[in-house]
C-alpha cells in the first residue's frame, strides 16, 4: 500500500510541476505578446509621424488628418481590445491551472495523511 500511495504522490509531485512549468510559460508568452504589441504600436505612431504635405489644384477633398486621426484611434481600441482579450485568456488559463495544482496539493495532503495514518 505505501509503495501504491508513493508513485501516487510521486505523480501528483510530477503533475504540479508540470503545471508550474505551463504558468511559467503563459506568463513568458503574455510577456512576449505585450512588446510585440507594444512594438506594434511604436511602428504605427511612426508611421503616422511622417506625413506629406501636397498641394493640389482641385476640388476640396476629403479631410485627410481627421479621417488618419479616425483610423489611428480605431486600430488603438483594436489594439487595447486585443490586449484585454489576451489578459482575459491569460487570467483564465492561470486560473484554470491554479485550481488544478490547489486540486493537485488536496490530493498530495490527503495522501500523506493515509500514507502517515497507515505507518
């Protein structure tokens, strides 16, 4: 009995640290996504940063600074939605796997009581 409750515990200790290894990567991968984003963001103000002045004798067109302004602020939401969503999914996953390694730590606790109730 004790040998069957030490590979259960040498599982479950296998299974935790596999779980701290998943966090450990979510939260390198929401790292990675944030300067990704971030130098997104710095690409496009540049961008946005060069403009050209052209005259041209024709008839009054369309406001091109208030449409870019538009533009720019409809891809900054884009880009702020997209960053809330990712930080939603992050938070979920991590949630998710917390409850499993407190699932995991039960179980480890409750095999150590039997395993020290039946020595």
């Amino acid at each position: 009995d004790l040998q069957g409750l030490r590979k259960v515990f040498d599982d479950l200790t296998l299974q935790k640290t596999d779980l701290e290894i998943q966090i450990e990567s979510l939260t390198e991968e929401l790292a990675f996504l944030k300067k990704a984003h971030e130098e997104d963001i710095a690409n496009l103000r540049g961008q946005l940063g060069k403009t050209v002045n052209v005259e041209v004798d024709a008839a009054p067109g369309h406001d091109l600074a208030t449409i870019m302004n538009e533009m720019r602020q409809k891809y900054e939401l884009m880009a702020q939605k997209n960053l809330q969503e990712a930080k939603e999914q992050f938070e979920k996953r991590i949630e998710d796997l917390q409850v499993v390694v407190r699932v995991s730590t039960d179980e480890i606790k409750t095999n150590e009581a039997q395993v020290t109730e039946l020595r």
